[in-house]
C-alpha cells in the first residue's frame, strides 16, 4: 500500500508536469500521455470493482503509445488484454543511518543537470520511446519544483554517471529511476547515488520496487524484499 500510494504520488506529478491527463479512481490512478509517454496505471487497492476493471481495460486498449501497470498487490488479472507480465519485489527499509557515497552526488538544482539525468536514464534504461531526444520530455524542468520530489546525479571523474529520482508522501519515500550510463557501469555509480539521495531520508521509511540486477544492491543497503508486485505492458 505504501509502495503505490507513493508511486501514484510520483507518476501524478510527472503527468501534471508533462501536462498530461490525470485519472483518479478509488482503486486506481492513471496518467494517460502521449504517443511517446504512453499510458502508466498505478492500481491502488487489492481489490477493483468490476466498474474500475472496465474502466481500467478501455484505458489500456485505446492508449495511444504504450501501456504499463504497476500491481504492488499482484491481485488484478489483465491477461485479457493481451499484455506481457513479470514480476518485482517490493522492498522496504526502515529508518537508519547512511554511509556517505564514494563519487560526488548533487542535489539537482539546475536546468543543465537535470537534462543531464534525464540522459542517463534514457540510457540506462534504453528507452527507446524517448529517443530521439527531446530535452525535457522525461523530466520536465518543473519536475523539481514539485513537492518531495528530488533528482539526483552521480559523477565520475566529473562526468555525471548516475541518477535516481526520490520522492516523499505522505511520510515515506521512495525511489524511481536509479539508473546508471552504460559507460559506467560496475563502478559504483548505482551505490552512489543511493547513497547520496539517502541521506536526506534517513529518517523515513522508505519503499521500491527492485529489479533482478538492482536488489542485490539495495539489500547490501538495508532494503528487504516485502511482497511481489505485478507490473503488465502492451506488445506494442
């Protein structure tokens, strides 16, 4: 419940940024974008009712780019709607201290270093949806203006390397897009700039969802696994 009560605070305020459409539901949220952005539902309860399923499914089907739903609860079957679907785990970390990152981490605070993150998690990611570029289009500039929502970069050898993205509500925070440049990788670029953007949530609880590569690491900083969370996609 925390993990997508945060993740709709996150994706909320992107969508408002993006200047795209913001749905709100009891059971979930969705920021309809563009042909590039696509379409993200945050499901917030165990439960929809058979109203908000349908509502949910026409969503997906008439999206204009592509579709993706996050399930922290893994409880709402799409398989109907043709999408492909895997499994994350939650993972929670409860208050405590933080070591100090080995590279230089910055709070981002300046136009140029947000195009900057923006780059790297296009990269790391390969989101092949953001390319060709279009500065601004992932992380609008108003993004961190945004209350609770922070964007970090990471550098090596003064070269940004890495970026992440924080985010609090309702106390408790949570990170998205922790990324790193292929150039980089396997450098410590990842653990840096967790640690960095930790260190002013140190005394929150605090949730994610790992991938396979990344859980390793945010085991070794104090994250354990509390429950699988289904996410589906559309083939296209």
């Amino acid at each position: 419940m925390r993990q997508a009560r945060n993740s709709a605070a996150f994706w909320t305020a992107t969508g408002r940024c993006r200047g795209h459409e913001v749905i709100r539901r009891r059971g979930f949220v969705a920021v309809d974008g563009d042909a590039r952005a696509g379409l993200r539902i945050l499901i917030q309860e165990p439960v929809l009712d058979p109203g908000e399923l349908a509502e949910l499914s026409e969503l997906a089907r008439r999206a204009v780019g592509p579709a993706n739903v996050e399930d922290p609860f893994s409880s709402t079957d799409l398989s109907h709607l043709g999408m492909r679907s895997w499994q994350m785990p939650v993972m929670l970390r409860p208050p405590g201290p933080v070591g100090e990152p080995a590279l230089d981490v910055i709070r981002v605070r300046r136009p140029e270093d947000l195009r900057a993150a923006e780059r790297i998690v296009i990269e790391g990611f390969e989101l092949a949806g953001f390319e060709p570029y279009r500065p601004g289009e992932l992380f609008p500039t108003a993004l961190i203006e945004q209350p609770g929502v922070e964007v970090f970069v990471a550098s090596h050898d003064g070269v940004p390397a890495g970026a992440c993205v924080s985010v609090v509500a309702d106390g408790f925070g949570s990170h998205y897009w922790v990324g790193t440049s292929p150039a980089f990788r396997s450098r410590g670029v990842g653990r840096a700039v967790m640690l960095g953007s930790l260190a002013h949530l140190a005394d929150l609880p605090l949730t994610l969802t790992a991938s396979k590569l990344g859980r390793p690491l945010y085991e070794s900083l104090g994250y354990t696994a509390a429950a699988p969370s289904t996410w589906w996609a559309s083939t296209r």
